[in-house]
C-alpha cells in the first residue's frame, strides 16, 4: 500500500448558530420590558437606527378622540382660536373686535395705560439673596437654601423624594440613642448586618471578636437597637421577633412566652397541646392566637422595597364565544426603522476602510434587528392564536373547562419546533376576558378519564380540588382519601399521591390540620 499526497472534495452540511439567528432567539425569548432596554441600548449605539414615527393615522383618531372627549366635558378649545360664525358663514362682530391689538385699542378697553398693567421690569436688578445666610445658597422660589454650587442656581435633587431604606432609618435612630463613639461603631457594624427582613443573622461572638469588643457590649448595643423602630428589628429567630413586637405592646407574659417558645404546635394548628403548655382555657388560647397573626413577623420589608412593576400584555384576546380576536398589545412593539437617506449620505464621505467597514456593520446590525423584531411579533401572534383556539373553552366557560395541552401540540399545529414555541410563551403574558394569565399558564398535563373519556388538565383537576375543600363544613373535613373518591366519581382517575401533592403546592394544610382550625375558629 503505497501513500501519497492526494486532493478530495467532501460534501458536509451542519447547523451553524450565526450571530443573526442568535440575536433572533435572544429577542424572541425577552419579556417587553427587557426587549424594550435592549432596543434603547440599539437605538443608542447604531447611528442608522431612528424610531418610527407614530403613524398619522392612529395620531388623527388620537386627535378626534381627545376632541371628542372635551366636546362631552363641555370644554372646546382654547377661546382665542373659536371662530363664531353666523347663518351666512360670515365672521361674527365680536371676533373682529378682539383681533383689534393696538396699543391704543388695548388701552381704550382696559381703561388704562400698559405699564400700569404690565410693568417693564427689564431695568430693574435682580434681587440679591438675603443677609444672614453664611455661605447658604438661597434659592427666591422656594424661600430656603437650596445647596446649589453658586447663588444663581439651585439644586432640583433637594426637591426629591428620596427613598429610605432600612439602614439609613436604624442609624437616624442610633445617632441619637448612643452617645459614645465606640458603641456606635458597634451598633453600625450590627445594622449593616442586618437583612432586608430585618433579622440579625451573624454570630455575635464572631461579631465581637471582629471589632476587638466584649461580647457583652456587643449585645447591650444590640438590646439598644432592637428597641428601634420598626418593632422586631434585629432580631434572631422569628420568635425573638415577635416577642419583641409584644413587649412593644405590652402583651407578652409567661403564657405568650411559652406559645412562642412552641411555634411548631401553632403552625401544625395543634390548640389542644398548646391549651396545655400554656395553662389557658380555649378562649384565651384563640385570643392569644388571634394577637400573634397581627404581628409583623418581617418588619424590615416596610423599608427599601422595590418598585412593583405591573404585568403588561403581550397580547390581547377579545370577542365572543362564537369569534375571538386575537392581537398584539402595539404599546409593548418597539418601532425601529433604518434611516436609508442617512446611511447613503454618510456613505459617500467615509474615507477610510474602517469608516466603511462600521457603516457597514451598523447597516447589517439594522437590519437584522428590524427583521427579528417583525419575526419576533409574527411568531408570538401565531402562537398565541393557536392557544386560544385549544383553549376556546376556558374562554367561554372557565378553568374547570382547561384542556390538557404541550408544547409539541401546538408545535406541530403551526410548523415551528417546541424550543420556538418555549420561547415564545416565556415572560409572555395575554389578556383575555377572564384575567391576564402568562402563556405558560395554558400548558398543563393531562389526567386520564375514569370512564375513557376525554382527558382532563392538571389546572382543572387542582381548582376541582380547591372548591371542594372551600367547601367542605368544620365536621365533615375531607380527607384525600374522600377526595380521590369523589373526582373519580365525577370521571377523573387520579392517584392519592398526586391529590397529596397538588394540595401541597396550593399551600392547603391536611384534613388533620383543617379540622383543628375550623374547629378553633367556630369555637
């Protein structure tokens, strides 16, 4: 066998991620608001990207509306540009009065000369800021220092509202409760230990051996600082945190001492080993009961809480029974355009190959991006359509009527693989007659019929569930047993097991634990 050197073709095919097709599934799988920020960053960055214009169309029923509206409220429009007419289409008479200006008009209905009315303050010196005020800027709207660099202006971030968090509230409170420096710096050392709840999670000897401090006045600084608003701040263990909050009400005696030192007996509803451990009679127990569920068992969360985001459509589902409609939410679509004019006359000056070489990237980048997102809206108008037609009966008659779906249905019904379809309804969330629900929310396993009929889906079966224990009276609590029993009379075949879990996840305590709290709370 003899070797040598020798030419071949080969013929290969595979599937390359381009940096076009993975910019196409980062932005199909973005919420909104994320997409939103990513095109912002876009517009920033590529000069030949400019947002669309809102078209005239929408800007002119805009328009009719709002003028529509102030007809309604009985408010027309600004009174020097109403023109009143008469019968014969002719300006009215006091129409030409008021577009008389002159000086000498003016004066003769005024009864009056202009600069009694209008004074020229032109040659008058600005006002100076008042004495007494060392090396304060004062500011003449506003009346008090206003802490701008000079005299001329003033500093609008003293006219915000700043947000306070927890830290900067307990060291506004340590600087006046602890005089000595040394225990400030440990009292400041322990706030900054503190978590968003408001709990003291580190070691206190750790804590004492880091500042070079005795371990006893570590923990009087902290007995200080756990007498700080909110009440139950700095404290260890949720039961420090409510005994505290009680001796703030002045409700904690030896019998709420030895209810907090068994706060297991209370979460399993257990009242009647508790009645014992306490030595009190039912109806003190449930009063006592009733005093700790008004506590506040994270104080810290009042303070540096973010901003809640309200959820906003990606689609919007509406019509009847017979015809829904199906459309995207406009408001969530950013519109981009590529400026062609700009890029043909910044063309024609480039000089150099890199000048060229980055209008041509930012021409290609453009262009994939207005492509994408056009895809991105075509395919999520798609998928949400193919979902509201399995759905149809959720639409009309409510959850009960969910019908088991997966990604592969509707991945089959439009031609699009199941990752497309993941993506799309990810971070998505539809309107519909019945609330907004994410996209996700449709997609629910199945639970065979007991008779062979149609299947049932997993959401259905878990709000059978929940209306069933809703429903049930103090004395006749149902197990998961009666559970099992009763959907298998109404055709769903379903294991103990799973009643269990899905009862789990909706947080439903036991029968057991149901039977104590109905009880306590009839009692």
């Amino acid at each position: 066998m003899s070797l040598g050197p020798r030419l071949e073709f080969r013929q290969t095919q595979s599937l390359v991620m381009t940096p076009q097709l993975m910019q196409a599934i980062k932005l199909l799988q973005l919420s909104n608001l994320d997409l939103i920020a990513y095109v912002e960053a876009e517009l920033e960055r590529n000069p030949l990207l400019e947002r669309q214009a809102e078209p005239e169309g929408e800007r002119r029923e805009d328009d009719s509306i709002a003028e529509n509206e102030r007809a309604e409220s009985g408010v027309h429009g600004d009174a020097d540009s109403r023109l009143a007419t008469n019968e014969e289409g002719h300006t009215a008479d006091w129409l030409e009065e008021r577009l008389d200006s002159s000086r000498s008009a003016i004066e003769d209905r005024l009864d009056t000369g202009l600069e009694n009315v209008f004074p020229d303050d032109a040659g008058r010196e600005p006002a100076g800021p008042p004495t007494g005020l060392d090396g304060a800027a004062y500011s003449e709207w506003s009346g008090v220092g206003s802490g701008g660099r000079d005299g001329d202006d003033y500093n609008l971030e003293a006219f915000v509202s700043a947000q306070t968090t927890l830290a900067d509230h307990l060291e506004s409170q340590l600087s006046l409760a602890i005089v000595d420096p040394v225990q400030r710096l440990i009292g400041t050392n322990l706030i900054d230990l503190i978590d968003e709840a408001g709990y003291l999670s580190a070691d206190l000897g750790a804590v004492a051996e880091r500042l070079g401090a005795p371990l006893s006045v570590v923990q009087q600084v902290l007995a200080v600082i756990q007498g700080f608003d909110p009440p139950g701040i700095g404290a260890r263990s949720l039961a420090e945190c409510l005994a505290l909050q009680l001796k703030e009400r002045n409700r904690y005696d030896p019998a709420m001492a030895a209810l907090l030192a068994h706060l297991e007996l209370l979460a399993r509803r257990d009242f009647a080993t508790l009645r014992r451990v306490c030595a009190v009679d039912e109806e003190d127990l449930a009063e006592m009961v009733a005093e700790v569920r008004r506590l506040n068992p994270k104080p810290g969360l009042a303070f540096g809480g973010g901003i809640i985001q309200p959820i906003v459509p990606d689609v919007f589902v509406r019509g009847t029974t017979e015809n829904w409609l199906v459309e995207l939410n406009s408001e969530t679509l950013p519109r981009v355009l590529v400026n062609q004019a700009y890029y043909s006359r910044v063309q024609k000056t480039a000089r150099g190959e890199k000048e060229k070489a980055f209008l041509s990237e930012c021409m290609q980048t453009a262009t994939w991006l207005t492509r994408s997102l056009d895809q991105r809206a075509r395919t999520i108008l798609k998928v949400a359509t193919e979902i509201v037609r399995q759905q149809d009966a959720f639409l009309t008659l409510g959850v009960q009527h969910l019908r088991p779906l997966n990604l592969r249905m509707v991945a089959d019904a439009i031609g699009m693989h199941e990752s497309t379809v993941s993506r799309v309804t990810s971070n998505k969330y539809m309107a519909t007659p019945r609330g907004i629900f994410e996209m996700k929310y449709f997609f629910s396993s199945s639970i065979s019929s007991a008779d062979g009929g149609e299947a049932h889906s997993a959401e259905s079966v878990r709000f059978r569930i929940k209306q069933m224990i809703d429903a049930e009276s103090p004395d006749d609590v149902l197990s998961d047993d009666t559970l099992v029993q009763r959907l298998r009379e109404a055709g769903i075949d379903i294991a103990r097991r799973t009643v269990a879990k899905y009862r789990e996840a909706m947080r439903i305590p036991s029968s057991v634990q149901r039977r104590r709290e109905k009880q306590a709370a009839a009692g």
